[in-house]
C-alpha cells in the first residue's frame, strides 16, 4: 500500500494543497487528465484506494465521486463500484440505518387510525410503509443512497431551521408582547381622557378604548399561538412524533385560550354591548362567566386540597384541643379562599356600576389591595436580595398600581384614579421594550462578530 499512499499524496498536493479545491469542475478534468494515464495501469483495488483518500483529503466532500467519474470510462466504473458507496455509508453516511428506521417505525393504533382517515381524504405525502422492525435492513444501492442522502441533506436543513426558530422564538413572543403593553397602555390612557370628557375627537372616544382593549386580547392570543407553532411545527420528526411530544404544551395553550375567551373576551363583549345600548339589561349578567368560573376553581381547591388538611386538623384536634394551632391552620389556608374573594369582587364591582354605594367599592377592593401588598413586598425583597433593575421596576409599578385601590377608598371613582396605572403601564411597557431593544443589539453585534471570524477562518 505504499504505492498507493504515495500517489494518494501526490494526487492530494494537486487537489488540495495547489489550490485545486477552489478551481472549477472544468478545470479538474483537465488536471485529472494529466495524470490519469499514471493511475490506468493501477489496479481496481488501489485505484479505489486511492479515490477514497482523496475523498478523505478534502475533508470528505463526496463531490469528487462526480468528478472522478467523468474522466475516463474505467474511472466511472470504479466511481460505481460497491466499494465506493459501501465506503460512503459506512464511512461518512452514518444516518443511512436511522432514515431507514424512521420510514419503517411501528405506529401505535390511534396514529393507524389517523393515518388511515387521510388515506381516505387523499393526502399521498401522509402514506407510510411499514416494514418489519425485526427483520435486517437490506444493502444500501446507488439509488437507494443517493435517495437517502437528499432526506438527511433536508433533514439537516430543517433541523438548522429549527434551531434558528429556537433561537428566535423568546425575541418573537417578547416583541407580541410589547404590543400588548402598548395596546394596553393606550387604552387605559384613552379610557382615563374619555371619563373626564378630553376633547380629542375618535382618539379619546369609547369605541377606541374597546378597539385597543380587543387589540390587547389579539396579541395576547397571537402570543400563546406563536409559541406553539414555533415549539412544534418546524421540528423535523413525524407528525405523530410531534402532537405525542408537545401533547402537554397544545392542551395548556387551548385550555388557556378557551378559559381566556370564557372569562375575559366574552364579559368585555357584553359590557360593550350593553355600553352602546339605551336600554341596558343588567350588569351582573357581564360577569357571570368569571364569576361561575372562579366558584368552581374555588370548588376544586376545597375538594382537592383543603379538605385533606382539614380532616387531618380534626384528627389531631381530638387527641389535644390547642386554640393556637387551630388559628394558625386558619391563617394558613386563607390563600386557597382567594378565588372565591376575585368573585365577590367582581360581584361588588358589577353592583356598584349600577346601583353605585361605597361598600360595594370598599368590599370589592380588599382582595386587589392585599394582593398587590403581597405582591409588592415579594419584588421588594428579590431586588434587595439580587439587585436585578427589572425587579426594582416592577415593584415601583406595582406600587403605583397600588395607589388605586387606595384612592378608592377616600374618594369616588373618576377618570383621574386610573391614572397611576396607565402611567404603571406606560413604564412597563419602555423598560420591557428597552430590554427587549437591548438584547436584539446584543444578538446583531454577536451575529456581525461571528460572521467575521468565520471569514477570518476561511
């Protein structure tokens, strides 16, 4: 083999290290024709050593089967010689048995039964063929492999297009989000100038705090969507593998758009409604989806985690009565009564927009107010603990959203007590949008980095 090697070496200095990687396909038949009748006399056996090396030398680029082909007729033959491709899928083509595996994977009978369904509908690119799994797979062919390799060539181009989603799925959903801010800022600004009477126009009118406020659910929604698309679609595996893989994620998503929709989107299209009208039917009607659904969550956590504790609190009680263990098991579950407390609130609040009365405000604002202390103090202590500005920032929002409830205390509600949260929301929304404008900078000076070190590489 030291004949061999050596004219592999010499070969290799005139591909490779004379600049004929770079020339063009022209050019490398003319060179390879000089040399050709050196390498006639040679046996098929080294002669497929030798263009193996080659193959080798160039770091593998497979594009030197087509080349070498073409230069005579005994060179073709051995560029189709079983060797030559028994080389690439052992040696390079390792992907050959896990595409084979792929196309012959067993389906379970609910992926049957759904394959069989767009049988019927005619979709062809859904047709599977099943095989044996226990059965040895059979020799790859010349066309059976070059077929293979153009499914791992786009399987690979999928996969790099589905880390590049991966990598920009957090900058999609922050930018989604940002309209959301912004759509909510401009409709609290709008709804506070429209209360008190700011003459501006369509700018300051009901109808476009309800256009901006349904342009807040849209984006909301768009985000949710977004996430889901970008987790599952682009993914280079089988449909099946996909939806059984991010079962999870689809059945929070639709769940939470659904509840969405049930308790927001819905109560909001009643209150326009009922906003436009001159003979208006009830406000409590508005709210009786979040109402009803907070009272069944409120069902649920007594059911599933209150009753457990308090059968056990009970056991324990009958061996020793302590009066201080029973006020402290009290204060401990007051969290799990919190939904029914955001239902009476909503009922407080529906009841005081029609029959007006400070009660109804002073019982409506309890459970806002102890939450956002609550909330507060917790974004209070994480700054002082981690020093992060973003925690800073969101505990002076919540503070200012705070001052809500309060004014509410002393005074009627009017346009001006929305107004520490719209300028709450107003700097959510440029801190959010300075960060996310920061970190897209960061991502293009990195992206412009990268580039050039490749360059300097190449």
């Amino acid at each position: 083999m030291s004949l061999s090697s050596s004219l592999a070496s010499s070969l290799g200095s005139i591909f490779s290290r004379g600049g004929f990687s770079g020339d063009t396909e022209l050019e490398k038949r003319v060179a390879l024709l000089r040399v050709a009748p050196y390498v006639n006399c040679l046996p098929i056996e080294i002669l497929h050593r030798l263009f193996m090396e080659v193959i080798e030398n160039d770091n593998y680029n497979f594009a030197w089967i087509g080349v070498l082909s073409s230069v005579c007729w005994r060179w073709n033959c051995a560029c189709q010689h079983a060797v030559i491709w028994e080389f690439v899928s052992k040696r390079i083509f390792v992907a050959y048995p896990l595409v084979q595996r792929l196309h012959s994977a067993p389906l379970d009978q609910s992926d049957v039964r759904l394959l069989n369904k767009m049988r019927r509908l005619g979709a062809p690119e859904q047709f599977i063929t099943q095989h044996d799994t226990m059965e040895p797979l059979i020799a790859p062919t010349n066309r059976t492999l070059r077929k293979a390799m153009e499914e791992v060539r786009h399987y690979l181009q999928s996969r790099s297009y589905y880390e590049y989603v991966q990598r920009r799925r957090v900058f999609v959903l922050q930018m989604f989000l940002s309209w959301a801010l912004l759509s909510f800022s401009l409709f609290l600004g709008t709804t506070v100038c429209s209360a008190e009477g700011v003459a501006l126009g369509a700018l300051c009118s009901p109808s476009m705090a309800f256009s901006l406020l349904w342009m807040t659910y849209l984006s909301i929604v768009t985000i949710v969507i977004a996430n889901v698309v970008m987790e599952t679609h682009f993914e280079p595996k089988p449909l099946f593998y996909r939806l059984r893989k991010n079962k999870p994620l689809i059945i929070r998503s639709a769940t939470g758009i659904i509840v969405g929709i049930a308790c927001i989107a819905f109560p909001t299209l009643l209150v326009q409604i009922n906003f436009a009208r001159e003979e208006r039917f009830p406000w409590l009607l508005c709210g009786i989806t979040p109402m009803v659904s907070l009272c069944m969550w409120q069902l649920y956590v007594l059911l599933s985690y209150v009753a457990p504790e308090v059968k056990q609190h009970i056991h324990e009680q009958r061996t020793g009565f302590r009066p201080m263990a029973i006020m402290t098991f009290l204060l401990s579950n007051v969290p799990y009564v919190y939904p029914a407390f955001f239902a009476g609130t909503i009922f407080c609040i529906f009841q005081y927009v029609e029959h007006g009365g400070r009660m109804y405000v002073l019982l409506a604002i309890i459970p806002v107010l102890t939450s956002l202390v609550v909330l507060t103090l917790l974004f209070m202590l994480d700054f002082f603990l981690t020093r992060r500005a973003k925690d800073f920032i969101t505990c002076g929002c919540l503070f200012l959203v705070l001052l809500f409830p309060l004014s509410l205390m002393w005074k009627e509600f009017r346009g001006l007590s929305l107004l520490p949260v719209a300028t709450a929301s107003f700097l959510f929304y440029v801190t959010h949008l300075k960060l996310m404008a920061m970190r897209a900078l960061q991502e293009l000076i990195d992206g412009a980095l990268g580039y050039r070190n490749m360059r300097r590489i190449r």
